[in-house]
C-alpha cells in the first residue's frame, strides 16, 4: 500500500519528467515493477527521496548507467531460445527470399541491447546468402548498450548456444579464449542506431522484425501502440517475431496472423 502510494505521489511525477528530460526516456510507459526497480537502487544507494537519486543520476554517469540496465533489462544471449532461430534460418528466411525473389532482405532487431540479437540475425543472413549490402537495422534508446554491442566483444556464457561450427567462423578468441569478439564480416552486417521505439518513427517494407523480450516490460496502451507501428513497419508478407513468454493479445484486430507460436505475419 505505501509503495502505491509513492508511486502516485508528486515527488515520483516530478522524478519522472525530470529523468525524461535528461534521458529521453518516459517512465509513464512502463509498467509499475519500474517504480520497484527505481527503489530498489535508491535503497542500495541510500537516498532518501527521489530528489536525491535524481541528483545523483545527474551527476555520476555510472550511477545513470546503472539505472539504465536496470531500466531496460540489457539481458540477452546469442540464439536465445534457440529452436525459433533455426525456424527462421530453415523456414522464413528461405521462403522470404523465395517470395521476394531477391536476397535483399529488410531485417530489424527492435531493442537490440548489446548485440547478441542483431549479430545472430547477421549470422544467418550470412549462413542464408543474404547480400550484405542490406545490413540488419540494430535499434535502441540505450546508447551505452549500443555502444557495447559496436564492440562486439562478448563472454563464453553468451555463446553458449552457439553452434560448434558457428563459433569457429564466426568469431575469434581472445583473452586465452575467455571471451568472443565477432568476426568483421558479421559487424558489417548490422548497423546500430539509437531509436526510442515509442516516440520516433520507424521504417516501413520490412520483411522480418525481431522484438524479443521488450514490449513485455510496457504498460496495455504502450504495447497496443507499438505491435500497431510494428505491424505498419512490415512490408506485405513480413513476418514479426516476438520473445518465447510475450503473446499479442487481438493481433488479428491489429492486421496480424499467427505464423506459429510468438510469431506473426502481415498478410498480402
């Protein structure tokens, strides 16, 4: 009950429009665990009121870093959730080039954090034959997560659904082999951009869109509002794929068909 009330109180709406001027982020389109999250940091870092952990934030840039993790749940692996990534490699991405008869793919890592999802969309855009001239949109409102992913360095942990023969073309290693830096060829194919995906405008005629583990962090009317722009960013016949706990409820009123679980399609 207290922590309802400080989640309605002045002090959090004044924290709010403060933070989104300093980090271009709005916190009202987060659900409430956001708020927990917030908390928890203040308590750790022994501020008394958000005032105080504003004014840190503002003036101690690993302390805004922290808060941005914990805000945007940087949190990934390559291949995660392995079995839809080789559904796309054996099945949509063929068939895309088959539709579109041609292998310029338009592809798009939608909240790409630090690179694990968009280099393992560029590692089958290459094990796919996809021209490179076509690089995989990398997007996010973090740039401290963009600017770890450009460096493309990565621990063992990371990797570790990474097939044997992927790693070994792929990628080298480095550090006596404690971690992975990716293979130049995979960098060339993504090309990262810094997108707040709820207030700038997105492309349009892409033919796949991952957005994995993102919107679920949204309240109703966010999300309502992004899977509509998701759906206008595809071309006819794309496909949108989303992580393995998040479902689209009435994605048929918003244009969407089910291509099988987590993922969807707009039709012709």
């Amino acid at each position: 009950m207290e922590e309802r009330t400080q989640y309605n109180s002045p002090g959090y709406t004044t924290f709010k429009m403060k933070l989104k001027k300093l980090i271009g982020i709005d916190l009202n389109s987060y659900k409430e665990q956001i708020h927990r999250r917030t908390h928890e940091l203040m308590s750790r870092w022994g501020c008394r009121n958000y005032d105080e952990y504003y004014d840190m934030m503002s003036k101690d840039e690993k302390k805004l870093r922290e808060f941005l993790d914990h805000l945007t749940i940087n949190v990934s692996e390559f291949f995660r959730n392995d079995s839809q990534w080789w559904k796309l490699r054996d099945k949509i991405i063929p068939e895309l080039i088959q539709k579109r008869g041609t292998k310029r793919l338009k592809l798009w890592s939608a909240g790409c954090a630090t690179g694990e999802e968009p280099y393992s969309l560029a590692i089958l855009s290459s094990v796919c034959g996809l021209d490179q001239m076509n690089p995989v949109l990398a997007a996010d409102v973090d740039q401290g997560a963009i600017a770890a992913a450009q460096r493309g360095n990565y621990r063992k942990a990371n990797l570790l659904n990474v097939p044997k023969e992927y790693l070994a073309k792929y990628f080298s290693t480095k550090d006596g082999g404690a971690t992975y830096d990716v293979n130049p060829d995979i960098k060339r194919r993504v090309s990262f951009k810094k997108m707040n995906m709820i207030d700038d405008a997105f492309g349009a005629g892409f033919d796949l869109i991952l957005c994995r583990n993102v919107v679920i962090y949204f309240t109703a009317d966010t999300k309502a509002k992004l899977y509509k722009k998701f759906f206008d960013a595809l071309a006819p016949g794309g496909y949108f794929l989303v992580g393995s706990t998040e479902q689209i409820f009435g994605y048929q009123q918003i244009g969407f068909v089910s291509a099988g679980p987590f993922l969807y399609t707009k039709s012709k």
